[in-house]
C-alpha cells in the first residue's frame, strides 16, 4: 500500500512539474532579449569610441600632427563599421523576438 501511495504522489509531483514548465516562457526570446540588449551597449561603446577618435583627430590636427590625425579618423571609420554591423545585429535580433511574439499569439 505504501507503494501505491509512494508511486502516485511521484506522478501527481512529476504532473505538477511539467505544466509549470509548460507555461513556462520559452528561452528563445530570453536570448534574443540578450541579445538585443547586447547589441545595444555595444553601438553605444561604438558612437563613444567614434566621438572620441573624431576628438583626437581634431586635437592633432590643430597640433600639427597630420599622421595621428589620419590615423584617428582610420580608427573612427573602422567603427562605424562595426556600429553598422552591431545595429544590423540587433535589427535583426529585433525582428526575430516580433516573430516569435507573433507565433505566440497565433497559438
């Protein structure tokens, strides 16, 4: 009998276990949350590091230092590169968490 009883609490616990996690939220827009925040601080880090370059270029501009000011603006642009790449990202990362919302509804 203790059996018995044993067995059927560990089912009705396991039951109660699995429709929790059931309604859980999934991970995936967890990470695509993530990553759109990631994404994010990373294009602010960019447009500092840019204003920053452009700041130092101009300051050796005006010091006479042709070389290090091109050097500056080389560093800008390669930033913007990738402050366009990081916005791509989060474009994306943005359109794929607007699907799944979608998904979810549709259900």
């Amino acid at each position: 009998m203790m059996k018995k009883l044993i067995c059927l609490a560990g089912a009705s616990a396991l039951m109660a276990m699995g429709s929790t996690f059931a309604q859980a939220p999934s991970t995936d827009r967890k990470n695509d949350r993530q990553d759109i925040r990631r994404d994010t601080r990373e294009i602010r880090q960019d447009k500092r590091d840019i204003r920053q370059d452009r700041r130092t270029a101009r300051q050796d501009t005006k010091a006479g230092d042709t070389a290090g000011a091109a050097a500056a603006r080389a560093d800008a642009k390669a930033k913007r590169q990738d402050m366009r790449a990081a916005k791509k990202d989060r474009r994306a990362d943005r359109k794929d968490l607007r699907q799944d919302r979608k998904a979810a509804e549709g259900k």
